[in-house]
C-alpha cells in the first residue's frame, strides 16, 4: 500500500463515457491531484474508476468525475467507500 492512500472511492459512470477521452482524461485529472487507482471500461459501457489518495483530492477527482472531459455526457455516477487497507492500492494511476 502507498502511503498517501488515505481514502479511497469507487465510482461508476454512465452516459457517453466511451470512445470520447474519458479515461485518458480521467488519469490526467488524477494524475494531477497525485491520486492512485485505474479507470477502465465496463462492458455495459460504464467507465468504473477507483481512487485513492488524500480525502480533498479523492473529492475534487469525484467533482471532476460528475462532469468528464468534454466530450462526454455524463448521465449517472455511483460512488462507494473504499477502506485503503482492504484494497490493493496501486503506486499510481492506470487505465485498464
């Protein structure tokens, strides 16, 4: 586990999230807020992305995911808690 994976968060993200940038951007943005975790395409066409790091980031990368790149159309998002020790936390972010 990395040590600056103080809070974690799954997020579910419906609408059109695939084929327009959405986890090439989504790595930008938790990239940028020093977040662990992975973002990878569903095959129900939902983007699942999972985040740990500092509570402030994980919430602004949550802010960020309601939005997406702009190409997307963001339609739904479905967050669940994550507990850092009951996860295998990456060292960075990868999309899958």
């Amino acid at each position: 586990m990395t040590s600056h994976a103080s809070c974690g968060r799954l997020v579910h993200v419906s609408g059109r999230v695939q084929g327009v940038g959405f986890r090439a951007a989504t790595a930008d943005q938790a990239r940028r807020l020093g977040l662990a975790g992975y973002a990878a395409n569903l095959a129900d066409g939902r983007v699942e992305v999972l985040v740990f790091g500092a509570p402030e980031a994980v919430s602004a990368m949550a802010d960020w995911l309601a939005e997406g790149p702009p190409a997307a159309r963001v339609r739904e998002v479905s967050t669940k808690e994550v507990a850092p020790e009951s996860a295998d936390v990456p060292d960075n972010f990868r999309i899958r």
